[in-house]
C-alpha cells in the first residue's frame, strides 16, 4: 500500500509541470491557445464592430434656419425653414458616411411639396459649423452658421 501511495506522489510530481497554469476542464477540454502580443489583435478578419453615431443640429445659416435630430419622428428629422415657412423636410433617410466630425446623409424629402432625392451635409467644424442641403434638381441652401451648433459623436 505504500509503495502504491509512493508512486502516485511520483507521477502527480512529475505532472504537476505539464498542467500548471491550467484548471481543470469540464470534459476535458483544452483550454484557448495563449495570447502573443503584437499578432493582429486589433480585430478579427470578417467581424464587424457597432459603433453608435449620432448628430444633432440646430441653426441658423444666410438661407434659413434648420433642425437636425435623429430623435424626432418621421418626416421631421431634417427640416430647413425660411422665413417662417417650411422649405425642406427628410422624408426618408437611405444612407449615411460619416467621417471624424461630418456627416453626409442621403434620402428623399419633399421641398416646395414635391418628393426630391436629397443630399445634406454637416460638419461639426468647432467654430465654423457647415450645414449644406442639395436636392434633385441642383438647387442648394445652406452655408457656414451664424448663429446655433453642430455636434457629431
């Protein structure tokens, strides 16, 4: 019997270096490969990261005063007024390219009452905020704002 209890201490001392550093598995299964530094651990080929953007705008500018909130309901997340009318609103937003501090959103809106395809643009610029809407036809408003902010995160 005690030659028996001698021979295990032996093989568990033996093996005690082959599994340090690991826990014991459910299974048996092995546990992951470690990490090595500097072996492109800034992202996995074909995984994509979400990254919540958001912009919110409220000013004025030489063609009229505009609203930019994502929060608001449909229809109303883009509206550009003139002189206390109405002259742009986004219906529908269909693509957005953001960059470090400017965005560039696409979609269809109604401007005079017709459904135009529609291209703004804003850039949180720090002191020269930018606001610039372009719609079908080629017509343009907006420019650099006088008064109000552009905030992108």
């Amino acid at each position: 019997m005690k030659r028996l209890a001698l021979v295990l201490v032996f093989a568990l001392a033996l093996a005690a270096p082959a599994l340090a550093g690991q826990s014991p598995q459910p299974g048996g299964q092995a546990l992951s490969p470690d990490v090595v530094p500097a072996a492109g651990l800034s992202g996995v080929a074909g995984i994509r990261a979400v990254r919540y953007r958001f912009v919110q705008a409220l000013g004025v500018t030489p063609a009229g005063s505009f609203r930019v909130d994502f929060a608001a309901g449909p229809g109303n997340k883009i509206v550009l007024v003139r002189g206390g009318t109405p002259v742009f609103r986004a219906l529908r937003l269909t693509s957005m390219r953001w960059a470090s501090r400017s965005v560039l959103i696409r979609g269809i809106g109604l401007a005079s009452g017709n459904r135009v395809h529609f291209t703004a643009l804003a850039v949180d610029g720090g002191r020269r905020d930018v606001f610039r809407l372009d719609w079908s036809h080629g017509a343009w408003l907006g420019g650099v704002l006088t008064h109000g902010a552009v905030v992108i995160h």
